[in-house]
C-alpha cells in the first residue's frame, strides 16, 4: 500500500502579525522551524513512502535548503499553494495523481501542528486502508454557540455530540479527487478542510481521536503554548 504525507505549508498566517516576518511554517520553535517538527514526524514514521508538500509561491527555494538541511529523505514533491486552502490541497492531489495510484492513503496534515502523534498518523491510516476516510477530532468540552452576528449568541449545541476538528485528515487519492471535482461542479468548495467537504457532499467520516496538544499555530496567543510542549515533549537528540 502506497502511503503519501501531504503537509500544507502554503499560508501566510496573517492571524500572526507578523509584517516583514517569514510566515508562520517557518517560525522557529526550539532550534528548528515548526515546519520541520512537524515533517520529521512523518519522516520518522516507518509506513510513510514519501512526503508531497504544498508551499507559499516564492518559498520553494528557502524550503529546499531546509530539507537538505535537516536531511529530510522523504520529501519527494514541493507544490505550490493556491488561493486557498482547499485549492492548495487541490494542487497537492493533482500532483500525487500524476505520480501515484489511485488506491494511494494520502495523509493530509498541517505544516504547523507538530505535536500530532504517531497513534493519530496510524489509526487515521488505518481506517483510509479499509476504503473510508478519517478526521482527527476533540470531543468539545465547552458549550458552542451560534453567532450569525457574531455579537449575539442564537443556539446552543450539545457538546456531548461536537467536536473540534484537527488534522491528519486520511483517504484515498481516487476518492478525495473525485469529491474535489464534484464539489468543484456543484460550486461548493468553500469548505475549510477536506473533511468538511466531504460531510458537505454527503459522505461519511470517521472521527479519530485528537489530542488538545495536538495545536496548531495561528495566532501569537498560541506561542507560549507551543513552546512549553517543545520543552516537555521533544526528544532534545533528535532536535540536534
């Protein structure tokens, strides 16, 4: 079974602030940009085959040199990003369908997430295996609330049945770009993530189980956070 990695690095994490700053995939967290953390989970995780990642347009070359840099083996396609996030991971599917069976796991995750684990990599994997897709989620442990305002609370939603939704999201090349394309004809990819899109088209997801370390990086509030995990969690031989 061929499995591909497809980390989205295309954003310019504008929640950062950062004017004048390299975007937020190449913050340094530790000693190493987010975005390394991040591929060396995948790098390091034995039944990945290789890594397609889809990148800011004008960081290709800067991406390059860290590769070669931190000796990144896997990392086989570097594509640029689109408008949006489901045209980046659009172009990311289009590239792997060139190159890769139809039956391929593609296991889609955020450049700048770096604590996901390898028990979320694995089980997401397992269920795209079966031919169904994956979602990592959080089981809400605060009540949501609908805004359409976005200054008055309208509906309050049972958090025993919502989740907070995180990558890897996992499934097969052939199916994902077959629900791009429908949704694309049907004029609906306004989706956020490919799992919303599929939900949005009437197909059925399962739910991994998420970590709240699991975060990702978008806004400076998230910092402090991340770099506390660096502290605890990262194996200081392997930052080297």
């Amino acid at each position: 079974m061929n499995i591909v990695a497809l980390i989205l690095a295309g954003g310019l994490g504008l929640r950062m602030n950062q004017d004048g700053e390299k975007p937020k995939q190449f913050f340094v967290l530790g000693e190493k940009p987010i975005l390394i953390h991040t591929l060396e989970k995948f790098e390091d995780k034995q039944c990945i085959n290789a890594i397609c990642i889809v990148c800011l347009p004008t960081w290709e070359e800067y991406l390059e040199s860290l590769i070669m840099r931190y000796k990144l083996k896997k990392v086989r396609w570097i594509v640029p990003g689109g408008e949006t996030r489901q045209d980046s991971v659009y172009h990311g599917l289009c590239k792997l369908e060139a190159e890769c069976p139809e039956d391929t796991v593609v296991v889609v995750h955020d450049g700048v997430r770096p604590f996901v684990t390898i028990d979320m990599i694995t089980n997401s994997i397992k269920i795209a295996v079966q031919g169904q897709s994956a979602m990592t989620g959080l089981q809400s442990t605060d009540t949501i609330v609908t805004s359409p305002d976005g200054l008055t609370a309208k509906n309050a939603m049972d958090r025993n049945s919502t989740f907070t939704i995180q990558t890897p999201q996992t499934y097969r090349l052939g199916y994902g770009l077959d629900l791009y394309r429908r949704a694309m004809d049907r004029g609906i990819l306004n989706s956020i993530n490919c799992c919303e899109l599929f939900i949005a088209m009437g197909e059925s997801v399962q739910i991994v189980n998420g970590r709240k370390t699991n975060i990702k990086l978008t806004t400076q509030d998230d910092i402090a956070y991340l770099q506390f995990l660096h502290s605890i969690f990262v194996d200081p031989e392997r930052d080297k």
